[in-house]
C-alpha cells in the first residue's frame, strides 16, 4: 500500500475552509435555537389551548423527523413551492428547527425542576408570574440545564456533516471533495477524522466538566 500523507498538505486551505464553515453553522444554529427553544417552552405552558397545542406540535414533528430528511424536504421541495434557499442557511433552517425542539424539552425540564414553593413564595411577596418566571425560575433552571444544553451544543458539531449532502462547504463535504479529486482515500478521510476528533474532543472534555462543576443534587 502506497500511501501519500503530502495531500493532506496540498489540501490544508478546503480543510481550513470546511472547518470554519463547521463551527459558523453550529454558532449560527445555537445562537437561533436558544431563544428559539425558550419560545417554545413558553408557548408550550401558555393557558391558551391552541397555542399550547401548537407548541406540542411543533416538539412532537421536530424530535421524530430525521434531519437529513428535513434538509432535503427544505432544499428540493420548497423550491417547488416557491421558496429557495442557498446550501448554508437551508443547513441552519434544518438544524434550527430540530435543536430549538429539544432545546424547548430541555429547558422545560429545568424549569418544572425548580420547586413550586419557590414560584408561590414569589407570588405572595407580590411579583408577577413573569416575574418570578425571569427572577426566580429561569435564572434556576439554566444552571440545571446547562450540563445538559452543552451536549446538545456538541452532538450539534457533529450533526452539522450531515448537511454536506446537499453541498455545504463544510468538513465533511470538502473532505469528500478532496477524496473524489485525489482519489487518496484512506489520507484524507483519516485527515478529516483526526480534525473532527481534534476539534471534537476538547469540546467533550469541556461538557465532563460542566457536569461535575453544575451538577445538581437535591
């Protein structure tokens, strides 16, 4: 076998490009499906019957939906229907869509962590439940929810690849780009999976110990 590493070299500025293109998708995504999750969440314990279902909804078609599915209904279908989106954001549209879902579920979690005597104890010193909602509640529920929330932020650094299907330029898409142009496959998918674990593996190591760090016990 007859392996060529020098390659790697040769295409070090698409891995560059792939790997920006990577973690500007997962920011973009992150930074839509925080507030877009804390939407949800609150929709989703509205009074209103309709807005509450909706909510539910919306949850419910998200978290069963693949998102690779998602990416192509965006990318082939919508432009049928009039609404074309450029390679990048249909990615974000996608990953946005389905993280803000679980998003919602994991601030919801944190948020019915937080005992009721704490919410009533609110309202009787005279605050209003938005109030004690911003005040007590969600300042509480962050800190049970960010272990949680930074595994959500990782898993979403991976699933980004997925998006390379339909020609994003980020990791995986040049990675196969370069394969299909060099024919070195074992050089540069070996490339890509030591940038991937490079970047990969901080990340994790950080999230053990935010787990350590916030872990709740009651």
């Amino acid at each position: 076998m007859n392996l060529d590493w020098s390659i790697v070299w040769q295409y070090r500025w698409d891995f560059l490009i792939g790997v920006v293109n990577t973690v500007l998708m997962t920011l973009v995504t992150m930074l839509i499906s925080v507030p877009g999750g804390l939407l949800i969440m609150l929709l989703r314990s509205s009074r209103m019957r309709v807005v509450r279902g909706a909510a539910i909804l919306y949850v419910e078609l998200f978290r069963a939906v693949p998102l690779i599915l998602l990416v192509y209904w965006i990318f082939y279908v919508m432009p049928r229907l009039g609404a074309q989106l450029p390679p990048f954001l249909t990615g974000v549209v996608a990953l946005s869509l389905i993280v803000s879902a679980y998003n919602s579920e994991t601030f919801r979690a944190g948020v019915n962590s937080i005992r009721k005597g704490q919410t009533d104890a609110g309202l009787a010193l005279g605050m209003s439940r938005l109030q004690v909602l911003a005040g007590i509640v969600l300042p509480q529920a962050m800190r049970r929810v960010l272990p949680a929330f930074s595994n959500t932020w990782v898993s979403l650094f991976k699933d980004t690849s997925l998006v390379s299907v339909i020609a994003v330029s980020e990791l995986s898409y040049v990675s196969l780009q370069a394969r299909a142009q060099s024919f070195r496959i074992i050089e540069i998918l070996t490339a890509m999976a030591v940038i991937y674990w490079c970047l990969g593996y901080p990340q994790s190591k950080l999230v053990d110990w935010i787990n350590r760090k916030y872990e709740i016990r009651e």
